[in-house]
C-alpha cells in the first residue's frame, strides 16, 4: 500500500420516487447499483427510501434524507408528466427558483424531430433547471438530470428508468462525484465456486479470512453456486492489486473448485472450455427437463459446441432415443446410476457428440420413494476418450431447487472432466 | 353494492431493517406482500424505507416513520445477536421497559430441546417484551413479533425472514390488524393474457376502462405475456363480486386470449388441459434450447402428458432425431416454416405423442441475415388428428427475451389447438 491517505468517510442517502414503487409488484432495484457504484467512491449508504408522487410526501422525504447524510442520490419523478415533480419540489425546498434552459429545449425539440414527432407541449417543462444546477446529459431519453449543491449538501436527481439512469451515472454523474469523493473507495470482486457446498467452503477459507482481518468478505450460496465477494478500500490500481492478493489466497485454499469471477458463469465457462478443446457435448435430460440444454444455450455462439439435448421424460423415450435397454430400465428403474451412464454413452452415440452428459432423478415433490426419496438424482459422463464418470445427489428442497442444483452440478461434473477431473470415473 | 360505509383512509409506512440491505445483492421484497396484505385493509404504504442495524440510524428512522403515518410495519433485527435492536431501539423511543416473558422463554428452550440443541444464552433476549405489547407467534422460528399501540400509533415489528413474516403475519398479525381496520379494502386480482401484444390489448380492453372509471386497472407486459391488474375496494364479498363483473367484461373483450388468473401459468394451464383431453405432448427445439421443454416440466406431475423434447440444436441432430430431410435444410435453411413443419411431425412419430411442436429460430446476437434477422422465429404443431399449424415470428429484443417470448408463443399455440383454434393451419 502507498501513503494515500485515507478517504473521508462518507455517508449517502437513496431515494426513489414513485408511486407505483409503494404497490404490489415494483421494487427499487436502481439502489443496488447506486450502492455498488457510491461504494467505489468510499461512500455508503446510510438509507434507502421510496415514496409516491404527492408533492407533500416527496418533500418531506427529501428534507429527511437531507437531514441524514450530505449526499442524496434520488432517482425518478423527472418526466415530463403532472405527476413528475422531483425537480419542482426539490426547487422550493431549496428556495431556488427554476429557469427554462433553451439550449436543452432545442435539444429536446430536435429529439423529437429525429423521430418524425412534434414535440408534446407537456415536454417543454423538462428543460426547465433549478438555478445553479449542473444538467446531467442523459443518453437514453429525454430527462436530463441534475448535479444540485446547497447548504452544504449534494443532491443528484436520476431518472427511474433503469437504463437511463446507469448511462447517466457512467457518463456524467459518477464522474462527477469521483472528482469530489475520489475513487479511493470500496472496489469489488467476486470469486465463484462450483461443486462445494456452502459450509466446506467456508471452512476451507477460513485462512484467508485470517490473512485479510480488515477486508469484508461476503460468502453466499444460490442456485447450487457459491459466491465469495470482497472488497478493498483504495484507489482502482491499489485496489486492483490487493484484490489480485486476495483472490491468490482464495484460489490456493479452493483450487480449481473456483470457476470464475465476477459476471462470468459456469455455462459460459463450460463452453470457452469445450470451445478450446475442440469437443462437442450432447445431453439426456430427465428430471432437468431441457434445462441444463437451456443453461448451455443462454450462451450466444453456443452452437459452435453443443448439439443438442434429448429430453427423455417418458422412459419409452429414454428407450428409444438413447437406447437404454429395457431390462436396465426394469432391473434398476429409470432413476438409477446404470440409466444415467446408458443414457450418456446413448447421447453421445445419438449426437455423434465427443462429451455425453446424462441426468436423471425425482425432481418431486411427488414421485419418490424411501430409497428414492425426492431429490435423489443421477449424473453420468461418457466421452469419447474413454472417460466415464458418475455422481449421485441428494438434494432437498422443493421442485424448482432440486432442478436448479442439478443444472449445476451437471454443469460441474462437465467442467470437471474438461479439467482432467473425473468423479465415480473408470477408464 | 351494499351501503356500507366508506372504510376510513388510513396510511402505513413500512420499514426493513438490516445492514444488508444497503449493500449491492439485496432488496427488502416483504414490502411487496405487505402493502398487498395491507390494501386488503384500506390501508395504503405512503412510504418506505430500509436502514441498518446502527441503533442510531434505526431510532431515527423509526421517529421519522411514527411522525409520517398512523401505522407502521418494521421487519427485521429481533433476532438473538448483538447486530439485532429494533425492539430495544424501539422500547426507548417510547419510554418503555422491557420486560423478561418467562413462556416465550420456556416456549425457545422447548423449540432448542427438540433440535437436541441446549438453547445459547444470546437468545435470552428473544424472551424480552416491549411492555404493554401483544406478542405475535412465529410458527418458522425463534423470534416471536410484536404489536405496540402508543400514543395514537400502532408499530408491528416482523421477522425479516420471508417466510417467518408471512407465516406471522397471515396467522397472527394480518387477523389482529383487520379487527382495527377492517377487510374492505382494495381486493385485487390479476388476468393473464397470452398471444397478444399489449397495445392491441389496451386497444381491446379500452371499453372496461370506460365502463369501470372508479377501477384502478394496470396493464403489464412481460416474458411474452400480458397482465391486466384490477383492484376492488369493499367487504370480501362486495369486492368479489365487482372482481367477478370486471373479470365477465375484460373476458368479453378479449375472448379466450385470456388464459389464467392470479397464481395460473401459461405452462399449468396448457398442462392441464392435455391432462382433461388426454392427450401428450412431444417437441422438437433449436433456437429455445431446451426452455420449452423445461417451462413445461416446472409443473409437478407434467410427466402425466410431457413425453420429452428433442433439443436438436446442430443441423445434423434435425435429421437424425427427428427426420428433417437433408433437401429441406438445404432448400430452405433451419430457419424455416418448411424445416419448423417436418421437426413438429417427426417430434410427434419420434415420442409417439398426440401433438408435436416444433420452434426454429436465430435468437441472436449473431447469425441473422437481411433475409432472416436474429429474432425471426418458425413454430409449427403437428397434431394426430390431422391439424397442422404454423407461425412466424419477428421479435425484437436480446437472445433471452427472444428465448423466453418464443416459448410464451409456443404455449399459446399448443393453447390455441387445444382449444380448437389453430393459426396458419391446414388439416
């Protein structure tokens, strides 16, 4: 670490405008990348509030949040609606009176020209700025949004719409405050890890967390993954390498039971694998029912390496389109480790694939048994090398879990094997 | 309607407690399910807002709610650690000792015995009591609730635990509430429409408007699908027979387009009417990947009528599989209504199904031409019976809304036949 000193500690308060955000089905969801981004500045987030458009509850709102920390990022209300009155309200609280700004009319106008429209006269009222305000550009639409300094507070207004208001904050507001707070703040990463229940991780990177008292780690579980996000307070670069330090640490305790970072996922990591190996994969899905095919192919330019899945729910199915004999499916049931490995090496034969993968299980909640309760599940591997691998599940949880986990773990078994590591393998 | 009086206008405000949720992954989703719960009552959520777990900043939100609104709802921090105030934030704000309940206390003890565990000493503390609060029961776990009256409002503090807020609130809390404030409130209900955009179902819907101008109506497009939310303020009874009037009149405007209510999916409805026919489905997929098949087998029990899918992602696996014609493919491309025919006759021959579907298409990015742009989309159903159909799709959006709104399509189609309306048919 350098002798940077270390940043002010500062405070920020959320606020989004709405009304349809007190309802039944909205949520502010712009909060959360308000929060990640104001992170990276070294300021947190103290509260988060939503309220309607009734121009009373909107101010009063805006003077709470302006009694609780310096900084207010408020988000929504700027159209160019009755019921849009962020700006107005903000205006009288303030004391300021708003001034028509033509230069943003006639950018407004001619917004509107592009598209063959005359422009609404409601609109007009968007190139209306509290007086000493810098405009925020917006890239996306046509409420331009608001730097506003007064009494010692920062108040930046953002449209609601989501897309809006992150090209607004990469462009033009963030910036904007990096020059102010710094960028000496909190920046992040996430580790990912596949195959490993929640607990052995945990446990294995105990050392780590040791090695790192002052660095805040976060492990959370979801969707048969296992996420470890921390963070480090400095500027980008010194960040960036104490970032670097700790995620050796991560990858020393965990070993390739890591299998990516940040937004990457297991399909997509799955696939760069089979890509640069040249293999192709093919599938036979019971109890998954197209979904791990699904997982695959969310991937653009998954078809450089997947052919295809058989979705065998019928057993006369899994008979007829992977050959698995009769007598197996008879003798040891469609859920079964033999099923699973004839229901591979069929998929692979079927597709003329290098990699056959095959999954078969009682998704429940109905259809178990107490030697097959629900959630027993059966993951088989057959690949043209001679590699063959199997695994048996046993998950709780409901319906959806169970297939949701199983997509994953399949996803795993498969990276497994690209990586030279094969489970319940012979060869 | 009966002449019972207007319940009277009361407000609420909602607050989420926890650290966590200021962060960057996290968002306080029990406000969604109370200000439904909550409108069911007369009461409307005029505010909301999330703060963490500093006792200081809980006070201070806790006062700023209390002076906003008759009613508020808190969630969160009554568990046993350190971290979790709010009843003790609370017990000061209103000058009110807590007071050691010895049942509470024996009913933990008992709760930790059954586990085989000794209870920890931190969750003594659960056990203590705003003096003069009702304690509300937590069927799902150790932290009990509780309602506070004073001074003119009422606080009722919840688990943050989603599953323990509900259990508590429908079991105890909502009944306590409703003998204050009543149940003629806003009763809601949701229709699905499928198959239609949403402007020609606001074009079509435009006379229930009219004819219910007092009817608070939203309309909702998502995943391919259309929602038409509706709400009815009265007595249980009053409200759902206006529901009921509302629902004949938005059916009368859109005829058998509309395919659900509430809870009801476009994947359990066509489930359930294969299921009444008896008849069973088989598919043959490319661009969707294997999503049809898997939003089909979402509903428990769908191996009743699901017989599987052939995910036929490579050119090759569209005549192995399915017995697509090399001459097809080479005249008319995969992406065609042609290759979209022969994969939904062959899926049906292939499982020996009653109705085979079939979807060819290029979600995109990549893989469009000026011909055929990414988001053109071939389905085609083959049905025992001699029914054949098929449609052409043209969808903007990225690869997983085309994916998604591809398999909503598909669904109504499979919907359409089984109802005796088939597009682009011959038979």
């Amino acid at each position: 670490m350098t002798d940077v000193a270390a940043p002010v500690d500062c405070t920020a308060s959320i606020l989004a405008v709405g009304s349809e955000l007190l309802g039944t089905t909205r949520l502010d969801t712009n909060s959360l990348f308000l929060a990640g981004e104001l992170l990276t500045m070294g300021v947190r987030v103290v509260r988060k509030a939503c309220v309607g458009d009734d121009a009373g509850d909107l101010g009063a709102e805006l003077r709470v949040a302006l009694g609780r920390a310096p900084l207010l990022v408020a988000s929504g209300g700027l159209g160019p609606t009755a019921d849009d009155r962020t700006k107005e309200v903000l205006a009288a609280l303030l004391g300021r009176p708003l001034v028509r700004d033509e230069a943003i009319l006639s950018r407004l106008r001619e917004r509107f020209r592009r598209r063959g429209i005359e422009m609404p006269k409601v609109n007009e009222k968007q190139a209306d700025v509290i007086e000493g305000a810098v405009v925020l550009a917006n890239p996306r639409g046509s409420a331009p949004g608001f730097l506003v300094e007064a009494a010692g507070k920062t108040v930046v207004l953002l449209p609601g719409v989501p897309d809006e208001l992150k090209a607004m904050w990469v462009e033009d507001a963030g910036p904007r405050l990096a020059r102010v707070y710094g960028t000496t703040g909190y920046h992040r990463r996430t580790l990912k890890v596949g195959g490993l229940p929640e607990s052995v991780v945990e446990e294995r990177v105990e050392p780590v967390y040791a090695a790192h008292p002052d660095c805040p780690i976060t492990i959370l579980a979801a969707g048969g993954e296992v996420q470890l996000q921390f963070a480090v307070r400095g500027t980008p670069e010194e960040a960036g390498a104490a970032l670097d330090r700790i995620e050796r640490d991560f990858r020393k305790a965990l070993g390739s039971d890591v299998f990516g970072r940040n937004d990457e996922t297991l399909e997509g990591v799955v696939g760069d694998l089979l890509r640069a190996r040249g293999l192709t994969l093919a599938l036979a899905e019971s109890c998954t029912g197209g979904l791990l095919a699904g997982r695959l192919t969310d991937v653009a330019g998954s078809s450089d390496y997947f052919l295809g899945s058989a979705v065998t729910y019928a057993n006369a199915a899994k008979a007829d389109l992977v050959g698995v004999s009769e007598e197996t499916l008879e003798r040891f049931g469609a859920v079964s480790e033999e099923t699973a490995r004839e229901m591979a090496f069929g998929a692979r034969k079927r597709f003329g694939a290098s990699v056959g993968v095959a999954v078969t299980g009682i998704a429940g909640p109905g259809g178990g048994s107490p030697e097959k309760p629900a959630g027993t599940v059966h993951l088989a591997l057959d690949a043209a090398d001679g590699t063959r691998g199997h695994r048996k599940l046993l998950m709780p949880g409901g319906r959806a879990l169970v297939r949701r986990w199983t997509t994953s773990a399949a996803l795993v078994m498969i990276r497994h094997y690209l990586m030279g590591r094969t489970e319940g393998g012979r060869k």
